[in-house]
C-alpha cells in the first residue's frame, strides 16, 4: 500500500548518492504534483498553458469558491471564465457565473505591474529586509536553545560520570536522564537545520540593483512580441496565489480579490463593459416547432403553419417556403422526405387515410370535425393526422348491418337533435358507423331498442 512520507517506519535522506540531491528531489517532487491538472472542483492550479488566458488555474468564483475554468469564443478566440457549478435548473445545467476575460485580464496585468514598479520594489525589499530580520532574530533563539539542550546534556554527563558504580540505582536514573537530555538536544539540532533551510536567501547588492532595474523595464518585457502568454502566466504566478472574481449583472461590474505571495490582500472594482444587445435571432420555441415539423411535413405546409400561429420571422416578417428552408439551412434540419410506404401505425394525412377508407376527404374532414374519428395533430394550424387501426376501418363499411339506422330516422327516435346524437356518439354512449355506398350513403346510427312506456306492461 502507498503510504504519505509523513507514515513512513524510516526515512534515511543521502543514504545513497543520487544523480540529484534530496532537496532538490523533494522540489521537483513538489512541482510535479503542483503542475497535475485538479479535478473539477479540486483546489490546485495545474501546469501553465499555452492559452491566452492569463489567470488559468489561478482564478476562482466569488460566489461558490470553485475555480473557474476558461473557454475560448469568436474569431479571435477571447478568453472567458466561468464556473460550472453542480446546479439543475428546468433539466439544464446552469453556470454560476460568466465573464469576458479581456477586462479581467488587463486589471490584473495592471495591479501586477503597480506592485513592481520600482516604489513598490522598493517596499517589497524593505519587506524583505524585516522578513530577514524576523528569521535571524527566530534563528538565534533556536541556537541559544541548542546551546541550553548541549549545556543540560553535558551536566547530565559529568554527574553520571561522577557517581559511584556500585550506588546502581542512582546510576541508573542518571543515565536516564543523561539519554533524556541527549534527545533533546538531538530534537533542537534537527528543527534548527530544518529552520536555516528554510530561511529564504538574503539579498545582496547585486540581486538589489537587478531587481530594480528590472522593476524599471518590465512593462515592455511584457509587451515584447518575444513574450509569450505562457511566459506572462509564469510572470504572475511569482506574486500572486488567488484571483477570487465576483460579478454583478445588475450593476455590470465585477469584484476583484487578489492575493498576494507574502500574504497580502487587496480588492479591486472593476466596471464592465455593458453587453452587446443579442442579434435578430428567432426565438428558439419557433426553431423547436420547425424541426418537429420539418419530419412529418414540407416547407410550404410549415410556413402555413406557422403563419396560423401568428408567428414571424427574427425580423418580423411573415414565413414563406424559402423562409422556412432558409431557417432549415442555418440550423441544420434536414428536409422533410415523404416515405413510399406509408410505416405501420404511423399517423398518415387526411388525403392518405381517404384513399385508404375509400371515402372522399372532406367526408373525412367532417367526421374529424364530429368527433367521430380520432384525429392528431402536431401543433394547432397544422393538418390533423389520422392513425390507420383496424377499429378505424371497421367504422367505414359498404353495406350497414342491421340495427343502424340513418341519422335523421334516430333523431326521430330517440327524439333529439342532431346535436345531441352527435355529442352522445362523441361520448362514446351511442355505436356509429359511416356506409359508403347506397342511396343512402352517410352515417348511421345504431338505435338502441326502445323502452318501455308509462303505462306498459
């Protein structure tokens, strides 16, 4: 099993000698792990890339604390930022936040070249200073305290060695004490070494005036075309550890928090650049409607249809054929291909299910009208839609069977309206059928048997 460093039984650092030294191994260990690419969500900033964004792996959302990844647009591919958080909304997933990266960019890149200039060189290597100045003051109170462990442990030795060896047991509380005193003296060298290896390298007079000269040109290091925007990202990640961004909509603005190295913050009030206003755009319910159209039906009959409607084109006009395979054109949505077969238990047209009961359209039109035969229809404006069932075709018969009569005979009957005949087939309370041949073509009603009277027996 993998164990940390921090659970191992031992650890002998120069026991062999490598090709590098142990500090400079456990560096390299360091930015390996460093430059692996987080998980989503995961702290860590990654390698530097190659992209045009210069905060990569770096910036952070305001809202939700989760990095924010990047994302290239346009023609000139802008960078943005964004934070995809783990919110649903209506089935979608929804960013937290969103926002151009060229603004965001250039605040950056001036807060960065501000703090380097050569009055904030200057502060910095006064910091500097008080910082060295902390750490030697922190050092020699280690060392007094090595020398205070070596001090007891001495003394510890010179009483063991003093005391008689025939008094055993006090001998042996001394040398207890003596071995006590030995490891901690050991425990104040070792934290003393770890201490000096950390404590950062003192400045010299050269380093001093080469940190200032630098100071003075870095503004056109960084706008050399030789710099590239990997280099500019290695640049910014010398002093900054965070750039946490919170945007504001409403008032198109942008929150900025940069953190600083040595542990300073700073916030920076960005306005926005107010959005563009959309370009004319059909609304995506009318594109939604044409390409559940386009499969069942022709430009001509959606642009009918969709005039019906009352809808209209991005800029306000009325659809037509081209129109509508212009629309088809620009979003990719095939053109509708009649098949020569019809499939079975697909709805068909009204003129298709005619031909196929044998009966004229508008008789078929008509019983859709009644309620008698069911019919579909994709949006409302578009052609009703007739599924071929074998109930259906038993409703269309050439001759009628026995105990149907026509329509006008079982309003005299049943002493109704036709209204209301019509409504009670709709209801499903009275059978109908429709005779297509015969002098008396039409429908046909099936009269229930009569009932008896007030007075019968």
């Amino acid at each position: 099993r993998h164990l940390p460093r921090s659970e191992w039984a031992i650890v002998i650092p120069d026991h062999h000698k490598g090709f590098i030294d142990w500090q400079t191994f456990e560096a390299n260990v360091a930015r390996i792990g460093a430059n692996t690419r987080p998980r989503r969500h995961e702290p860590g900033t990654g390698a530097v890339r190659e992209g045009a964004a210069l905060l990569q792996g770096i910036a952070t959302c305001g809202r939700c604390g989760r990095k924010l990844g990047v994302y290239y647009s346009g023609r000139n591919s802008s960078p943005s930022y964004h934070c995809t958080r783990d919110a649903i909304v209506n089935g979608r997933g929804e960013y937290c936040q969103t926002v151009g990266g060229r603004q965001i960019d250039d605040t950056v890149t001036s807060a960065f070249l501000a703090a380097l200039a050569p009055a904030g060189l200057e502060a910095s290597l006064r910091a500097v200073e008080l910082v060295e100045a902390d750490n030697d003051a922190a050092l020699a109170q280690w060392r007094r305290q090595v020398e205070r462990a070596r001090y007891e442990a001495q003394r510890a030795e010179r009483r063991y060695r003093a005391v008689d060896p025939d008094n055993r047991l006090v001998a042996r509380g001394l040398e207890a004490e003596w071995e006590s005193c030995l490891r901690a003296l050991q425990d104040a060298q070792t934290e003393l070494e770890r201490r000096e290896q950390q404590r950062p390298r003192s400045l010299s007079a050269e380093d001093r005036a080469a940190i200032l000269a630098l100071g003075r040109g870095l503004d056109r290091v960084w706008t050399a075309p030789a710099t590239t925007d990997r280099d500019r990202k290695e640049l910014l990640r010398t002093l900054l550890d965070e750039v946490i961004v919170a945007v504001d909509r409403e008032k198109e603005e942008a929150h900025l928090t940069l953190r600083w190295r040595g542990g300073l913050v700073c916030d920076v009030e960005l306005a926005l650049t107010p959005s563009q206003p959309a370009p004319n755009r059909t609304d995506e319910e009318t594109i939604d409607l044409v390409r559940r159209l386009a499969v069942h039906y022709p430009d001509a009959v959606i642009a009918g249809i969709l005039n019906r409607q009352g809808r209209t084109t991005a800029t306000g006009l009325r659809f037509t054929t081209n129109r509508v395979q212009s629309l088809r054109a620009h979003w990719g949505v095939a053109r509708f291909e009649p098949p020569a077969k019809p499939p079975k238990g697909e709805p068909v047209s009204i003129q298709e299910a005619a031909r196929l009961l044998g009966v004229a359209p508008s008789t078929l039109h008509r019983c859709v009208n009644d309620g008698i035969v069911p019919g579909e229809q994709l949006t409302p404006g578009a052609p009703w839609r007739i599924r071929m069932t074998d109930e259906l075709r038993a409703l269309f018969v050439e001759e009628p069977p026995e105990g149907y009569a026509p329509i006008v005979d079982a309003m005299r009957i049943l002493g109704v309206s036709r209204q209301t005949v019509l409504q009670r087939v709709k209801r499903g309370e009275i059978e109908a059928i429709h005779v297509s041949r015969g002098r008396r073509k039409g429908l046909r009603i099936k009269v229930p048997p009569a009932l008896p009277g007030l007075f019968d027996l």
